[in-house]
C-alpha cells in the first residue's frame, strides 16, 4: 500500500523520477517523512495514518463514516519484543519502541481510535473511492490493524485489492465479505489520499 502510495504520488509531482519515487515512500513511511533508525518507522497503522494526516498525505474519514471507538492500548511489538530481531537483539530499539507506544498512549487519550465494525462495512459503500486505503482492524491484544490494502470498485460493489499472504496482488470482490473472513478481524480504518 505504501509503495502504491509513493508511486502515485511520484507520477503526480513535477519531476517524476526513481529518486523522487524513493522519496516518496521515505515521506509515507517513517516519523514526520524522515528516515531516522528502526523507531523511525510507522509500525502502527493507526499512528501511520495520524502522522500521514499531519503532513496532509492523508485524511483519516473513519470518524465521519460512522466510527466508533476502538478501545484498546497499543503495546503489541513491546509486549512481543522476542518475535522481533531488531527489537530481541538491541536493546536501544526495545526502549525506543516502548517509548514510541507511550507517545501513541498520550495521543489516544486526546483523540481516541475510531473503526468501523465488519458489519456496518456495506452500509458506507457509496462513501468509498477507488484508491481509499484501508485498514482492517484487529481485536488481537495490543495491535491495531492486521492487513492494509485498498478499494477497489468492482461491477458488483467495493472490492478490497492487497497482497496476500502468498506475496501475490489478490482483488478480493466484497470488502466487507473479505474483512468477516480475516481471522481476528472486527473492521476497518479508511484513510483516502489527499490530491
């Protein structure tokens, strides 16, 4: 999705180029676009949205389309830090990270995760475009969002277009048919680029 993004994003600018492209997902991917370390990644979706929304890359429509709080504390690479090698094998990136989460703590006190249920996915069909992102959110303890993609129109509906897990581009027909099949999966988050 960040590549996709990037891409775009490069075709639209003034010069379009391989070191604009590079550019261009370096500025959708990390901390305020800048490329600073491991803890400079966006590891959470949702703190990827706020952080791509700041810089107006995004615009998070999740609230306005009918969200509703999503009630959970985000902690899940720190409370996994040995399923991570970056994290199990440097011990300046497990502290960054912890205090990354406690930042994003703060932030979603002052302005809470919102999502829109697997059931109520149809019900905002008309209000999707080609090309929103999308986030399907997770009730995994600790984790926001398992899997991202984008929307697809298709001749029957909304269809969702990601890679699966095979690496291969998968168009899945019904977005809210995919998102009630994903193992652990209670909605979605929807972003939509901006220009």
């Amino acid at each position: 999705m960040e590549t996709v993004l990037a891409f775009s994003r490069n075709l639209r600018s003034s010069s379009p180029s391989y070191e604009n492209f590079v550019e261009k997902i370096q500025e959708v991917r990390y901390a305020d676009g800048k490329l600073d370390g491991y803890c400079s990644r966006l590891h959470y979706f949702s703190e990827w949205i706020r952080d791509n929304q700041k810089r107006n890359i995004v615009r998070d429509l999740t609230s306005e389309l009918g969200g509703v709080p999503l009630n959970k504390k985000l902690d899940f690479m720190s409370s996994n830090w040995q399923k991570y090698p970056r994290l199990k094998n440097n011990e300046a990136n497990h502290q960054c990270i912890l205090a990354m989460e406690q930042k994003m703590e703060l932030e979603i006190r002052s302005q809470p995760l919102r999502y829109i249920p697997s059931h109520k996915i149809r019900s905002i069909y008309s209000l999707l475009k080609a090309g929103d992102i999308i986030a399907v959110t997770t009730d995994l303890k600790g984790l926001d969002a398992t899997h991202t993609g984008l929307v697809y129109p298709t001749a029957n509906g909304i269809g969702f277009i990601h890679a699966s897990p095979s690496g291969k581009v998968k168009v899945s027909p019904d977005l809210q048919r995919y998102v009630e099949g994903v193992d652990h999966a209670i909605g979605i988050m929807v972003a939509r680029p901006v220009n």
